[in-house]
C-alpha cells in the first residue's frame, strides 16, 4: 500500500505524520520502523498518526475510552511511536507539531483563537497558538514517582553515562512517560558527552526511561520585568531512539528536576522561578509550571515537506 505522509519537526525532533482520518491503518511496528529509518525510509526519530479516538477506542485501547469520558472534545487522537517501533505514552515536541499537522488539514483554526483539545496516552492535552507563533501545550499533570523522599534527597536512581567512572544521581519525573534527569555542573561536560549508547539507570525503570542531562545556568529577568526565570540547557536519550535534538516532555522533566533541586535548597521556596527556558541541540522550549499541578511546554513547530511512501 502506498501512504502520504507529512515530515515535521519541533526544535529538531522530527516525525513522520500520517492523516488516518478514517481510522483504519494498521501501523504496524514493522511499518513504524520503515518509515523512521533514515537510509530506506523517510527518517525520523518518532511517527504520529491522527486518528479517531473513537477509532482508538473501538481498536481497545482504554485509555481511548478515558479521554473520550473525559472530554468528549478530544475526537482526534496522537498515536505515538518512537522510531524503534515501540508505543510512549506522550511526546510534548510531537504534539505542537500534530498541532500545526491538524491545522493543515483545516481540522482546527489555531490562528483563529481555537484550542485544539487532542487524546493521548497520557491522556487529554490542550493546545493553543502564541502571538509569536509558538505552541503552548497544557501537558497535564507530573508527579515524581519517588515522591517526596526523593524531592528532599534531590534523587532516586543512579546513573552512568558511557566514559563516568562512578554513577551520578538522577531524580525520576513522570509527565505520562518516564524520565530520569542527572545535573551536571559545566556546559562543557555536557557538550563533550558520549550519548551513542543508553547511560545506564539503577534501579532499572520497569518500562525503560528516556534520560536527560541537564546543566543549570541561573535565573534573568523575566521578559515582563516581573520577577525572574530560570534557564538550563540539555541533551537527552531518549528510550526508543537514541539521541535526539530535542525532547519536550524531557524539557518539562529537566525544568521540573532543577526547581525541584533549587526549592530544596531555597530559603523561600515559593521564590523559585516557576517559568524556565530549556537549551536543546536543535533549539529553545519553555516550561511554565501552571496552576493545579499542571505543567505548560512552549515551543516552535514546523512542517517541512509531504510526500508518497509505499508501506
Ligand atoms: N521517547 C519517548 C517518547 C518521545 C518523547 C519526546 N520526543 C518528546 O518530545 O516528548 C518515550 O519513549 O517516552
């Protein structure tokens, strides 16, 4: 069979979108992989489809069901891949660019003032067009899976990267899907990082964890004038694929690990910047701490080209 499909990337992580308005690809793990592979394929590090949730619920998966209980708005649904060909549950950088891919097909006028409310697998998640062009996503919310034993210790597993002679700290963040976020303390360690292989993590998570170095770099004005927000720059590894330009869920982790560490040390932890600009290889998202528990990603998203593939 032959399929068309959208490439598109935000801040350089980049996906393979297919339209199944109807709801009836079967997008097999095998398919998946053809169409990330970037010799044979069209190359990317994850494929979204957009398909009914409804759909999704009929093909049984519950969490279809839930959204649609939840918010029966949500009649469109991002079905996540990492290029490996395995399910994740939320993709933050995929989103913004589903986003901008249900624009182009006129399933939602963004421009216009709309909110495009969409199901995952990390359940319902709300997006908005900035006047500056970016996408804010309400991501829901996070919770530290180590609870507050691990936010007073600052960790809960322990972490070697290929060429560290010891393990490092690293502090469990759950935004619907795992990550596992290490501070290092210059950009330059960063930078020189060896990330071809999967830095190894103790206790092993039980469904694998996408992993996050961050280096934090310290708070500035607040573009307003008011108050203050802090920055840090980061790369990740992602499960599923390897490295990658760019991680939105992972920027939300890593800004949620460095306050989470900046609170514990802070006179008055209510001071602590609750707005962060994340540094990634392929470019800048923020991370704005809402309300209830909820957490905000920002970010650019860009569609480059469609085509035809045979599947
Ligand atoms: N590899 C991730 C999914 C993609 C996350 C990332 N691309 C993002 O923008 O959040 C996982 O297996 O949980």
């Amino acid at each position: 069979m032959t399929v068309r499909f959208t490439k598109g990337h935000g801040t350089q992580n980049d996906f393979v979108l297919l339209a199944d308005t109807r709801g009836d690809l079967d997008l097999t793990p095998e398919r998946v992989r053809h169409l990330a592979d970037r010799r044979s394929g069209v190359g990317a590090d994850g494929v979204i489809r957009l398909a009914p949730t409804a759909a999704v619920a009929r093909d049984g998966e519950g969490v279809a069901d839930e959204v649609l209980a939840a918010e029966p708005d949500a009649i469109w649904f991002m079905d996540y891949r990492n290029a490996d060909g395995t399910v994740a549950e939320m993709c933050g950088n995929g989103v913004r660019v589903f986003a901008a891919f249900a624009e182009s097909l006129g399933l939602v006028d963004l421009d216009g003032g709309e909110e495009l409310v969409l199901g995952t697998r990390g359940g319902v998640k709300r997006v908005v067009k900035e006047p500056g062009g970016w996408y804010a996503v309400d991501m829901g919310l996070w919770h530290l899976p180590g609870g507050a034993d691990a936010a007073a210790a600052g960790a809960d597993a322990a972490v070697r990267a290929a060429g560290w002679d010891a393990p490092r700290p690293g502090l469990s963040v759950d935004l619907g899907n795992p990550h596992t976020v290490v501070a290092l303390a210059r950009a330059d360690e960063l930078a020189a990082l060896d990330l071809t292989t999967a830095p190894l993590v103790d206790p092993v998570p039980p469904h694998g964890t996408n992993v996050e170095l961050v280096v934090p770099l310290g708070e500035e004005p607040a573009a307003d004038g008011v108050g203050t927000v802090g920055r840090l720059r980061m790369r990740v590894h992602e499960r599923g694929v390897g490295e990658t330009r760019s991680c939105g869920t992972g920027a939300c982790a890593a800004a949620l690990a460095v306050r989470t560490w900046a609170a514990a040390g802070a006179d008055d932890p209510a001071a602590v910047p609750t707005t962060w600009f994340v540094e990634v290889p392929g470019g800048e998202v923020r991370v704005r701490l809402l309300d209830g528990g909820h957490v905000e990603l920002a970010g650019p998203a860009e569609l480059v080209f469609s085509g035809e593939l045979a599947l």
